[in-house]
C-alpha cells in the first residue's frame, strides 16, 4: 500500500483489492463495495463502525464523489442469517439516528408540485395529501399510525399501485415517494440463485435470427438546444414553482397509558404554528449546490436565479429553495434535452452479437423465475408483478414463436444514462405476416412523463429504433401494459 495512487489508474493490471482486518479506525477509503465477515461482529459500536466504513460514497480518478445505487451498492457478507443481520442493522439505526423507517405520514404528499387550471405550478397542498393517506389506509396499504404493510411494498414492486379518479393524475409522484418511504434493506437468499442457461434451439433459430437481426444494432446520439431558450425557461419554472415558506414549528400534547396491552397515546392538543426566525443562520453555498445538482454552469445558474425573481425566498428557508431550484431545473432540462434529440446509426460493424447470449452469464432467484420455451432462456427472470404476466402471456399465446427478456448488456445510449428494454418478441400475424416489436411493458400507459427520467429514456429508445429501422418490416418500439397491447398495434 506504498503507492496508493498507481492502485487508482486504469493502466494498473490490478482488479481487485484485498484488505484484512483494515475497517478500523483511520481508515480512509471510500471506494468499499464488498465486505466479508469471517467472524461473529460482537459489539453494536463495531457492527456500525464496519457497516459505515463500506457506506460512503465512492470516488472516481479525479476524486470526484459519484452518486447513484449503480455504483454505490455495498454487499455484504455475514456470518448470521440474512433476515437477523438485516433487522438489527435496521433496528440500530432506527435506535441511534431516530429515524422511522417505512412510515407515511398525512402530510407525505404536500408538497408534490402540480400544475393548476391556468397551469401554474403549485403544491398539491395538505387537503389532498391527507386524501391520498386517507385511500392507503382504507385499502390496507398502511396501518392506522401510517406504518408501510407489505401489500404496498408489493403493490409498488408489481406496479400495481392505484389511486382514486381524482387523485389519479398524480400516481407517478406519489409512487416516488412511497418508494422513498416503503424500502427496506433488500436482502436476496444466496441458496436461491441460479445461473440461466440458453435455449440453444431457440437462440439458433431462424426466427430469432430474423427478430436480433432488426434490433442488434448501435447508435450514437447528438443533441440539439436553445442554450437561451434553456435558461429562460427554467428561470420561469422556478418563478412558477411553488411558495416556500418560513420554517415553521409544532407541538403536540399526548396523554400516555401504560398497560399490560402495552403503550397507549392519545394527543390532547397541538399548537398553532410558530414560524422560526433564521436571519442569523450561515447560508449555504447556492450555487454550488445548484451546480452540483444540475451540471450547468454557474453563469447559467446566475441568470436563471436572478431572472426568477424567487432569490428572497433562499433566505426563508435555504434547503428547500435549493431541492425545488434543482429539481425544477433538472425536469425542464430533460424536456429540452430529450425533445432535441437525434440519433444516428453508427454503422454496420457496429452492433450487439447474438453470440452474447451464451458468452454473458445471467442469473436469477428463484421467486423470480418462470420456465419458458419459446424464449431464449430457460427461464425468463421478471422484475414485477406486469413482467411476470406478460411472459406468461407470451408463453401461452401460439401466434408468439419467439421472444426474449432484453439482458442487461442490451442497453441503449441517452443523455441520462443507459436504458435497457425489456422485450423482443417476434408475432406470426394470421400466419402470412410476421411482425418484430421491441416492448417496454408498464402497469400504466400514462406514466412516461418526460419530465420523469425512465419516461425521458423511453423516449430516447423509440428514437433510437427509428433510426436503425430499414427495410420494408422492421422492429417495431411499443409501450404495453399486456399482450393484447401487442397484437392490436
């Protein structure tokens, strides 16, 4: 470990790092991504100090802090059973930092930005969050002190989640957060996993050969905005975002019973707000959290913060001008990025070989496997309740004579990152046609906003199969929440 630094560069032939016995104190690396323990943890403190070690944000070659669970997946290794390591480590947490994981709130939805009858944007407001808290507590999603069941944790997995008809508009923005709030440590039992072989028959055939010949092909993208256009926009956004107001305080008084059913609680009043005056308090630096959350330039920054007229508001409540600031300007960012795309064919040496199917390994669990025979793989593996659904449906349907689960090599360049499809299916059409679809399957048709990153990269992906369409039947890109989607487009 003399020479640190040469480990750090890509010339180095070194791929990984062995440490011993080196998560201790003065231990400084950031870049952890396993952590195997080859003994019992005995203590709390030494459980947290390992654990935290591995949690840090992960470094690049500039030094450059990356963010995103892509890179920063931490696995760990433990000498208990997976359920009883994640449950005290939770619990610890839960102990320590007095946060309370998986519970919702009525005041969860508030600040939802949604646009009005003139189409100004404006908060969702409490009345309508209650109602939303109101349908998950009613339909058994969440208890009565707002604590996440596992019906929603699977409703949100399956994309089975549904609001009422008034509330419906807003179903993509209440997921997020109930993603955010319903997660917990996702812990997978190593004795389920299983390596997935190929169908050679099906991956050999003709018919698959026909349907990756219309889909294996590479493209690059150019991009084309109004710089100008960009900052005047995004500096009218955030003037028509929604208020931000003073911090403001509560308190409630409760009365509390003990007895052999164990604690009771019953509020006996709570207090007006009180607003919190913080004329005092160290500003944060603006725009270089701005920056660092929007990638433009502190120039461009400058002017869309000065031209929104909304400054005065920063010093009402700092934290809360900067989320909206950044989460506005990123949103209209990908409108203008995504509708000023292009994309170009590289060429024909350019593409995905249909020899990756064997070459690259793929593994599932065993809860989320089907047996297939019509698809390339023994097995399809389904990421939800939708997926699971359409493979069976492609099994069973005789006018299907191929398909396969798009994997994870498959991908797609965007501006936002890689996308990856999820299907390619090959259709005999009343036997004298033969259609080829590439499907992006969904619980919904009406979730791909374009302000909403997975709507803008499915965008990016219908672009992308223009352009390597050719010939007079190529590959079709749909969006389907069923088969029958399928068959009728």
């Amino acid at each position: 470990m003399k020479e640190k630094e040469k480990l750090l560069l890509f010339e180095t032939k070194l791929k990984f790092i062995f440490s011993h016995s080196a998560l201790r104190e003065g231990w400084d690396n950031p870049n952890i991504f396993q952590i195997c323990a080859l003994r019992e943890i005995g203590t709390e403190r030494e459980r947290r100090q390992t654990i935290g070690r591995g949690l840090r944000l992960c470094v690049d070659q500039d030094g450059k802090r990356l963010r995103g669970f892509d890179v920063n997946t931490l696995t760990v290794v433990a000498t208990e059973s997976y359920e009883q390591f994640a449950d005290s480590l939770q619990k610890e947490i839960e102990f320590e930092g007095g946060i309370r994981f998986g519970i919702v709130d009525k005041h969860h939805f508030a600040s939802i930005p949604v646009a009005d009858p003139s189409g100004r944007i404006v908060a969702l407001g409490l009345e309508r969050s209650e109602a939303i808290w109101s349908h998950l507590h009613q339909t058994g999603l969440v208890d009565g002190h707002g604590k996440v069941k596992d019906s929603l944790r699977r409703a949100l997995k399956e994309g089975t989640l549904a609001l009422p008809e008034a509330l419906a508009a807003h179903l993509p923005q209440v997921t997020d957060v109930l993603r955010k709030l319903a997660g917990k440590l996702e812990i997978k039992n190593a004795d389920e996993r299983k390596p997935i072989k190929t169908r050679q028959a099906v991956l050999h055939s003709e018919e698959f050969k026909a349907l990756w010949d219309r889909e294996k092909h590479k493209t690059t993208y150019r991009v084309q905005f109004d710089n100008e256009a960009l900052v005047k926009t995004c500096a009218r956004a955030i003037k028509n975002a929604p208020a931000i107001t003073r911090t403001r305080l509560f308190w409630r008084k409760a009365d509390l019973a003990i007895g052999k059913a164990g604690v009771e609680t019953k509020e006996t009043a709570v207090s007006a707000p009180i607003v919190i005056e913080e004329s005092d308090i160290e500003l944060p630096d603006l725009l270089t959290d701005l920056q660092d959350k929007t990638q433009l330039t502190r120039r461009s920054l400058v002017r869309i913060l000065t031209e929104s007229e909304r400054l005065d508001d920063f010093k009402n409540n700092p934290q809360q001008f900067i989320d909206i600031a950044a989460e506005t300007i990123n949103r209209t960012k990908r409108l203008a990025i995504v509708d000023g795309i292009k994309y170009l064919r590289i060429g024909n040496e350019h593409y995905y070989a249909q020899e990756l199917f064997d070459q690259e390994e793929l593994t599932g669990y065993l809860r989320n496997m089907i047996p297939s025979e019509r698809s390339v793989y023994e097995y399809v593996v389904h990421d939800s309740g939708t997926e699971r659904a359409f493979a069976e449906a492609l099994e069973k349907n005789e006018a299907v004579k191929v398909y396969a689960k798009l994997p994870g090599w498959f991908t797609i360049p965007t501006p936002l990152g890689p996308y990856n499809p999820d299907w390619a299916v090959l259709v005999d059409k009343d036997g004298t046609e033969r259609l080829y679809f590439v499907v992006e399957t969904k619980s919904s048709l009406f979730t791909d906003d374009l302000r909403d990153p997975e709507g803008a990269k499915i965008k990016c992906g219908a672009e992308h199969f223009k352009a390597i369409a050719a010939g007079d039947n190529p590959a079709r890109f749909i969006k389907a929440t069923n088969l029958d989607d399928v068959l009728t487009a």
